[in-house]
C-alpha cells in the first residue's frame, strides 16, 4: 500500500497549493481529524487535509478529491463527512486516478501509478460493478469522466485534471 511518507507531505502540499486545501501532518500515532474511516484514512475538515505518514495516499487523494468536487458551501461546513451522491462519488473516484498521474509526473513513476493505485483500491475494498477499480476506469467510468467535465474539474477530451498546482 502506498503512504504518504513515500511521495511526502511537501509533495501533497505543493499539488493541492492552488486549490485551498491545506494538508496537515498529523503526529504519530495520534488520532487523525476529521478521518470517516479511522485508523491511519485521511481526514478533512473545511479547508485542510490530515493526514500521517503511514495514511494510505490512495485515502489522502480520494478525501483531497471529494474536497475540490464539492461546492463551496459544503466546505464551508466540512467536518469528516463529504457527503456527495453516487455521481460525485464516482467522479471523486475517477479524479483520484488522475491526481496519481500528476504525483507520477513529479516523482518516480514506477512507483507511483495508476497499477499501484488501483491494487491499493481493490485491497482497500472499494467496489465497482465490475470487479475491480482499473476495470472500471477503462470501461465504466465514462459518466464520472462527463461529471468532472460538466463541473469543469476536467478539461473536455484531454483528461486532464484542472485547478491543480502541479
């Protein structure tokens, strides 16, 4: 499972710099803020990230994603619960993919890739009608893709993910 200690805190910092979402590293063994799932996952509140070095980066890109998916109002009031519906939460997902593609970009892709990536989200245990997170991606994500376009998360037939620092 890839960690945050292997890509960094600065690195996470630098690609969410734009968006106003602030990562926090949390200390050692304490408690994460704001995390849904407990444990080493991730955690938001507003407008920051918390996260430590042994969160799984898949948890730390998927809550980063929920955050810059979500209106400003919903931030506003953000505390462990991003809520969304199925829609958003498919393209949460869909972002999170492209998000391991900008940290590969600024880091040693074979370690870090979309592969990885997917191994991390099957093990964790997200679900995908068919099967597996890759599987999805390639052939059933096509309506989250179109979500992230309508939201202008996603430049229309590039793919690339926008309002990002890096």
């Amino acid at each position: 499972m890839m960690t945050v200690a292997e890509i960094g805190v600065d690195l996470l910092t630098r690609l969410f710099a734009g968006s106003g979402l602030g990562v926090v590293l949390v200390g050692a063994g304490e408690t994460i803020p704001g995390s849904y799932w407990g444990e080493s996952e991730a955690g938001l509140i507003r407008h920051r990230l918390f996260v430590r070095l042994d969160t799984p980066l898949h948890s730390a890109l998927h809550e980063a994603a929920h955050y810059l998916c979500m209106d400003p109002a919903r931030r506003e009031v953000l505390d462990r619960d991003a809520g969304g519906d199925y829609a958003e939460e498919d393209a949460v997902c869909y972002l999170q993919v492209l998000l391991i593609d900008r940290i590969a970009a600024f880091s040693d892709p074979r370690c870090f890739n979309r592969e990885r990536l997917f191994a991390d989200m099957d093990a964790w245990g997200y679900t995908f009608r068919l099967g597996s997170a890759q599987r999805w991606f390639a052939a059933d994500a096509e309506e989250a893709r179109l979500w992230l376009e309508r939201y202008g998360m996603l430049a229309p037939e590039s793919g690339v993910a926008l309002r990002l620092a890096i």
